[in-house]
RNA sequence: CGGGGCGUGGCGCAGUCCGGUAGCGCACCUGCUUUGGGAGCAGGGGGUCGGAGGUUCGAAUCCUCUCGCCCCGACCA
C-alpha cells in the first residue's frame, strides 16, 4: 500500500490529487488557479498532441497560430458568446509598470481599448477568415491551433479546470450547412475514437442540450467519459456555429450564385483536461496507471544484486536483454546520452522517445518497486542472480500486478509491443466494463433520484430537455443532462419529469 | 463568489487553548553493513512557523488584514 496516497475509498478528491504529486506530473504555481505541468505530466500532452495532429492532417486539417490577446470589442459581437465568456475573461488594460511615487511599480500606459486574453478563438478566428474568404473558391477553410486559453474560473482543479489551460482548437469555414454539420460530426467521432484507441477511455457520443451546449453554438456534441467515482467527464466537444460568428464577423463569399453568403463555420476542441480524464479513468490505490501510448516510460528495468560480481553478472544480462528487445545500435547510443544520475535512458520508440529505463540508483528494489509504479510504468522488468542463471528476468504488469517469468529468448520488440498493446486493451476493457455496469436506466423520477444517490453513474431516460426542466433536476440531484446520445430507442416513452411522451432518451449524471 | 477546514525544513505532522532560545517521522548528504516488495547503525545539512502590519521586554502561539490550498454550494472545457 502506498504510503504517501491516500486511497479512492477514503477521500477521492485527495487521492487525485496524491497520484498527481507522486507521479510528479503536475504541481501548483504562485498563481492561483494555474498550474506547473512537469516534464511526466508534459510527455503525456505531447503524446496526445502527436496523436490527435496527425489524425487532424489525416482529415485534411493545417495549423495556424493566433493571437493571445483579443481586442475586448471582439467579443461583444456575437451575443451569446459574449454572454457566456465575460465574466471569467482576464482583462489587459495597462501596456507597462511604472515606479510610482513611494517607489512601488504600478500599471501604467492605460490601453484605448482593454484586451482580453482569450478564452477560446472564435472571435479573432473569425475576424481573420473575413479577410481570407472571398469567394466559394476559398473554402473549406480548415484550421487547426495548438494555445493556451485561459478562464477565470472560481474553483479549480488540476487538469480538470485550471485558470490557464493547453489546448488545441479547430475552427474551419463552410460553405453550407450540411458541411458544417459534416465537418463538426467527423471531427467528434476524431475525438471519440482517439480516448478510446490511445486514451484507453471509452466515452459516449451525444449532443449537448441548449442549456448546456457552447455559447454562440447552434449544435455542440459531446463525447462523456465516466470516471471511477461516478461522475461524468466532458472530455471533448465539437460545435456547429451555424452563422452566427459569420454574421458577427462578416465571414461572407460570393457564391456559384453570383450572391452573397455568409459561411458556416465550425470548432471543436480538446484540452490537458484529457490527462485528468485519464488519471480519474485508470489510476488505482498504488497511484498512476498510464495507458502505454501515451506513456512517457513504458518500462522499467530494475536490478537487483547484492555484490559487485552479481551486478556484473546482472548489468550484462540487462545489456543482453536490452539490446534483443532495442537492437545494438540503441543500446550503443544511449551510453552517450545524459540522463538523471543512476538512470539509464533508452529509446523504445525514436518517433514518440517512450523510453525503456534502467534504475541502477542505490536504493533497494522494493523502494524502485514503488517508484516506478506510483508514476504508472506499464511494466517492470526485475532481474536478479537468479534470472540470470536461468537466463530469464520478472515481468510485472501495472495494470493488475500480474507477474511472469520470459525467457532472454524470447525477448524481442515485438514481444514488448505485444505486451504494451496487451496492456492497453486490457485497460479499455476494464474501463468500458466499468463504465457498462455504472450506466443504468430508470423510468420514474424517483428510480433515477436513487441510482444518483446510492450508484452514481450514467442514467438513461426518457426526457424532455428544457431549460426549467434540467435547473430543477440539478437542483434537486446535482446531475445535468450530459447529453442525448447518438444511439436512440425506436420506441418513445415517458418523460420522467412531466410525464409527457416523448422519443427522446437522455444520459443524466453527476459531473466535473 | 458564499460557507467550512487547513497553511510549521522537500513530504506528513506535533507544538497554538495557557506567549519564554522550533521539534518529530519520512526524504536528503557522508560512511559502513545491506539489497527478490518501502533496510540498519553512526554522523551531517536544511525552517525569519504562508505573507504584511499590530500588541508585548519577548509572538509559530494573541489581534487585524492579506495570499494560497482542500471540501461543500453557485459557474464552467
């Protein structure tokens, strides 16, 4: 049992943010409501941001960056957006510091219009594609951005909600609805299959509400993700704005009609909220478990000899073992490589630089037992006298502490590619599964008050959504309508508040 | 932003009520013995007690203000 953790049961709030400090991937900054990502936390982004670019260029997408700052005016001019983004926006109004008086430095250089640092991108986005977009020639336009947002959020949680937060955007221009619509559902399912596949975390596809949908939006899709305490994650979202930031921004082409038109445009985004999504989805008493495609380590080779003749014996084993799974020329490279003092670094992977590591630091195993399993280390490679006598080391697997004994024969890099792909179905299996069993359905108000209060969980049913409806719903059970899924009964039923029929089934649960 | 809790070496805490030279465990450094699931002994380094004011001969301790973190609520990716 890890001594530094506290355990899910016990405080699950604690326990997230305990794997958080002992797998190192984040820490708190001087500044309230922001965090440090540190160099674990950060490979693991960069994992993310690999895989998700290339499946944004794999559908035809480029990146562009802009700009930071937004001129405030932007944002006024399209109501809804506006509406739901003022009052967390942090408002630049003063271009320098000055030495005042008593000496102290203050702001001065007052700005003639504030900027606001932005939110989200649509409105500069928007300003430029009205330069860009002339006629239908000029479009799709579609583009992606990789920034940081911020939100002045009241309460904020590593990962989930942080004032400041890395995330990529997508905002491409149409030329008519239907391809907007297109556009906006492609990129959820981009999203739905990227957790599933590297992510390891199977999420449900469904559009939001218009209580709960992007302000500035006509249609947000969402994909939920479920974690171990019950609630519900919002882990991406793709929104259909119709025309209205088009409108506001005068995004028009002159169209095969010789007329006028205003596009339709698109965005969609996730953000480093994934990496709290993936902590909350998979990690365990013991601390962090990582899916192995997004894990910066995906082994870890621990030594074990008492004497200097067995750790001879043992370090050649390990370059033995090292070089059937790397090859030679890796394990030559890497004696060159500087890396933490007692580490060894090898390259599994020179495309992702997921590594293999030997820990050779003067401490005893079961202390790098603990190490390296807190920091979710897909597999641990122990290798004593022993093994090397019988020419073989100890597999440890993370995920459920399963142990097996490999013979040096039969390493190889696919062996260790076997395994980590093992690994990562594994992981999705035992999260969908529970998943599955936390997803219930109720047909009476009563029946679902009670699955929210003992089970948690997703609830199914059928709903009329409004918005008097989901305040008096929230209100009384602290869940909102996550969204309507894609996945639609034939049949029509009750809605469980007013008792209307209705064909539409919604997906109820308590959220982050 | 409202209610509650907490800030004392890197981490976890005692000391605060009742003011009197800042302590414990882990971690860290050195040496020896150790090493298959968190080692033992000896020695050593590190804290203006979150910050700023105030009361006092004297403040971790009392008072005022402030900052941060956690929990619950309202808001949100």
């Amino acid at each position: 049992m890890a001594k530094n953790i506290k355990t899910r049961a016990d405080d699950y709030a604690q326990w997230y943010l305990d794997v958080i400090k002992a797998a190192q991937l984040a820490d708190h900054s001087p500044v309230r409501g922001c965090m440090v990502i540190r160099p674990d936390g950060f490979a693991v982004w960069e994992a993310i941001q690999r895989d998700l670019d290339h499946r944004f260029k794999e559908t035809g997408h480029v990146n562009a960056y802009f700009p930071l700052l937004i001129p405030q005016s932007f944002l006024t001019r399209e109501a809804q957006h506006v509406e739901g983004f003022a009052m967390e926006c942090a408002v630049v109004t003063h271009s320098k510091l000055e030495k005042k008086e008593d000496g102290s430095l203050g702001p001065a250089g007052e700005l003639e219009e504030p900027l606001i640092i932005r939110p989200t991108s649509e409105t500069m986005i928007g300003s430029m594609y009205s330069d860009w977009i002339q006629s239908y020639r000029d479009l799709p336009v579609l583009i992606n951005q990789w920034a940081n947002v911020m939100r002045w959020e009241m309460r904020t949680r590593m990962f989930l909600r942080t004032a400041e937060f890395l995330w990529q955007e997508g905002h491409t221009a149409h030329e008519t609805f239907d391809e907007a619509e297109e556009e906006t559902r492609r990129m959820l399912d981009v999203y739905a299959s990227f957790a599933e596949e590297s992510l390891a975390v199977p999420v449900l596809q469904g559009r939001k509400t218009e209580r709960e949908k992007f302000p500035g939006a006509d249609v947000t899709y969402t994909i939920e993700g479920l974690m171990q305490d019950g609630k519900a994650l919002q882990c991406g979202t793709s929104h259909n704005l119709g025309q209205n930031f088009a409108k506001a921004f005068n995004i028009e082409y002159l169209g095969r009609d010789q007329k006028k038109h205003h596009c339709w445009t698109t965005s969609w985004g996730v953000s480093t909220r994934l990496i709290g999504a993936l902590i909350m989805a998979h990690s365990d008493d013991d601390g962090l478990v990582l899916p192995p495609r997004v894990a910066p380590t995906v082994a870890v080779i621990v030594p074990i000899c008492r004497k200097d003749e067995e750790k001879a014996k043992v370090r050649d084993f390990i370059e033995r073992a090292l070089t059937a799974i790397l090859g030679p020329e890796e394990v030559a490279a890497a004696r060159h490589r500087v890396v933490a003092h007692g580490l060894e670094s090898y390259f599994f992977d020179h495309v992702t630089h997921q590594k293999i590591l030997v820990d050779w630091r003067d401490t005893r195993p079961g202390d790098k037992h603990f190490h390296w399993e807190q920091r979710g280390v897909p597999f641990r490679l122990e290798v004593g006298p022993r093994d090397v006598d019988a020419e073989s080391l100890v597999v440890k697997r993370r995920l459920d502490r399963e142990k097996e004994t490999v013979a040096l024969d039969d390493l190889s890099r696919d062996w260790l590619q076997g395994r980590l792909d093992d690994f990562q179905s594994r992981l999705l299996e035992r999260a969908r599964r529970f998943r599955d069993e936390n997803t219930r359905t109720a047909t009476s108000y009563d029946e679902m008050k009670k699955i929210l209060a003992n089970e948690g969980g997703f609830v199914r049913a059928y709903f009329e959504p409004g918005e008097a409806a989901e305040e008096r719903i929230q209100a009384e059970t602290k869940a909102s309508v996550r969204c309507i899924p894609f996945d639609q009964p034939a049949a029509s039923g009750k809605c469980i508040l007013s008792g209307n029929d209705t064909p539409t089934q919604v997906l109820f649960a308590q959220a982050y």
